[in-house]
C-alpha cells in the first residue's frame, strides 16, 4: 500500500516521531512522509507512534492508498526532503 503521514506533534517529542516515521517512509516536508509500505510495517508504524502520542497535544494523519499508481504528486518551490534508501 502507498501512506502519506502528516503529523504535528509537540516540541519535546517531534524529534521521535521524525526518527520513527523514517524507519517505514519517505521524508517528505517538515513533518510530512511517504512511500510504499507493508501491511505489517504499517500496523508497526502506527504502535510506535500510539505510544509516543499525546492525544491532547499531538495529531497523526494517515492517507491511505491501494497503490500508488492512481496518485499524482506535484512539487513547488524547495525540495525539503530525500529520497534516500529506507533502512
């Protein structure tokens, strides 16, 4: 499956979260992930950022997609993030 990850999370636990979603995806943008990942990767990224999160401070959004063959995605202004290897 293809996920988007857009998360805001307090300062004190930002840095985790960053350091969590790009075991699984792609940086995007400041607080922004992409990519192609597994069903059991996923269920992983989203049990270590449950236990990160704050719900009174803290919000994740996933966009899920089947594939990524029916998304488009166009870019503007300064690219933020890498497309570099996913550990």
């Amino acid at each position: 499956m293809f996920v988007i990850v857009v998360y805001d999370f307090n300062e004190k636990r930002v840095a985790k979260a960053l350091k969590i979603c790009r075991k699984y995806l792609h940086w995007v943008q400041n607080s922004v992930f992409e990519g192609e990942i597994s069903q059991a990767n996923y269920v992983k990224l989203k049990a270590e950022l449950s236990r990160l999160i704050d719900p009174e401070e803290d919000s994740v959004v996933f966009y899920i997609f089947r594939t990524k063959r029916y998304s488009k995605r166009e870019e503007m202004g300064l690219k933020k993030g890498g497309d570099e290897n996913i550990l």
